[in-house]
C-alpha cells in the first residue's frame, strides 16, 4: 500500500529551515471514543486559504489541529494517536519543557502542498515533515505536518518530535544527517526496519550532511535501506538491551555535548557499522 509513496519516503530537504522526512507504516491501535472540542482557536497560514478557503484547522487538543473537513471518526482517531505519540515523548526526554511546536494532521496531498510538501510527494501516506508556520501576526511557530489517519500516523508523528526535541539540545547540522535520522528511526520504529534492509551507503560518513543524504536517496531503492543502516548504527552504538528512554538519554548528552562546541565524532566515537 506505501509502493507509491517509495520513491518519496524518507525525502529530505530544506525549505525555510525545515527539515523533511516520510515513511513506512507500523500498526495502530484503534482509537477510543474521545470528544472533539469545540473550534476556540485556529491557525492562520497561507496554507489555510490554499486548503481550505477561508475556513480555519480544527484544533483537537492545544497546538493540535486537523485540516478542515475530517469526519468525527476521524478526528477521534488522530487525537488518539496524538496522545500514544505524546506519552512515548514524554517518556523519552522526561526532562524536556520547551516547545513541540504545532502538530498539523492532513489528510489530504493538498493539505500539505498548502504548508509546502512539494506536489510530488504530498500524495504519499507515509510522509511527515517540519515546516514554520505564521501563528496570529506573532512570530511564526515551529510545526510538524504529519499524514493522517493512517496507521502509522502516531509513529509518523514520534519520528518527527524525536527531531524536534533533538533541535532543542543542538541544531540539526551540528550532528550528522545519519545521526539524526538514525535517532529517530531508532525511538520511533518508523520507518519499520523489521525486514532488515541491506545497507544502502558503504560508510555512513557518506551520509553525515543533508546535501549528501538528499542525493545518495534520490537513487530510487536506496531511502529504507539508509534510514535503517543508520538506525542499525545508532542501535548498535547505544548497545545491550536498553530502553528508548536510555537512548534519549545518551543522545542528548552528545547533542548537549556538541552543542557545546564538541567534535560529534569525539563525543560518539567511531562507528559500529
Ligand atoms: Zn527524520
């Protein structure tokens, strides 16, 4: 069911510091019966007035909103899946009290063509990126946009907060695009890496800028197999048998680290792989 979305999954590129990514699918749990509340806010981007008109996101729980036009199934499944993401973030990076930004749900390719996917790969079900959006006349809001429902939106959603909070200890590009994406494949299980992809790179220092990882995955075959080479990396680097929690916590001491001015490869160490 993602077979067309392949060529797309795992896209990464800049567009106003946002950083870009999609993906494959794991399991949901069916949502349970939440109310939705009622329209109190709303989020005002170009994006709104190309989706929809004059007419405003449904927010479901604060900085959450959903493109107009989502039946109440719906809507109840996305809130769902909001909370399954934010309980594992919350235990994740415990520690952690700054801004996650806005989550933006979509449905639709035009939805998120509106707050910028490129037309190519909005159709995709398995895409989730970052983007800025302008928030009321203040200054413009962090945002993930992240497809959904579908069954793997709650995970979509991890790998991009995973992301997030990363950002909050060090910049994306102060830490290899290896290391970050591996990260959040890693946390999130997304993408799925339960099939053991082949390495696609014959070292990942090939990979450790988003130049450099934008062009080895524009090789069609290449995105899964990436995305898990450098989650396996991550993997083998924490060692043992370790929580997630465990793992957020050792990689916020590199990020710290590193955002402190150290070299990321005297604070990781080689590589595993
Ligand atoms: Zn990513």
């Amino acid at each position: 069911m993602h077979g067309h979305a392949a060529a797309f999954r795992g896209v990464a590129w800049r567009r106003r510091s946002a950083w870009w990514s999609a993906w494959l699918a794991l399991g949901l749990d069916p949502g349970c019966g939440d109310a939705v509340p009622a329209v109190t806010d709303l989020v005002l981007s170009p994006a709104t007035a190309v989706v929809i008109g004059t007419q405003p996101m449904i927010p479901i729980a604060p900085d959450v909103y959903v493109e107009p036009g989502t039946s109440t199934d719906d809507l109840v499944a996305l809130r769902a899946a909001h909370t399954r993401a934010q309980g594992e973030l919350d235990a994740w990076f415990p520690t952690t009290t700054d801004d996650r930004g806005l989550v933006l749900f979509c449905g639709t390719a035009a939805c998120k063509i509106a707050f910028g996917a490129p037309p190519t790969a909005a159709s995709s079900s398995d895409l989730g990126f970052a983007t800025y959006v302008p928030s009321g006349g203040h200054e413009a809001r962090r945002a993930v946009v992240v497809t959904g429902p579908a069954p793997n939106t709650d995970r979509i959603l991890m790998h991009e907060w995973v992301h997030v909070h990363m950002g909050l200890h060090a910049q994306y590009e102060l830490v290899p695009t290896w290391f970050n994406e591996g990260v959040a494949t890693l946390l999130a299980g997304e993408p799925s890496c339960a099939h053991a992809p082949t390495p696609s790179a014959d070292s990942l220092h090939d990979v450790a800028t988003k130049d450099a990882w934008q062009e080895h995955i524009a090789v069609p075959g290449r995105t899964i197999r990436i995305y898990c080479q450098s989650r396996n990396e991550v993997r083998a680097w924490v060692g043992g048998d370790v929580s997630a929690a465990t793992v957020a916590a050792a990689v916020v001491v590199v990020l710290d680290a590193v955002a402190a001015g150290a070299e990321f490869e005297a604070v990781y160490g080689p590589l595993r792989g």
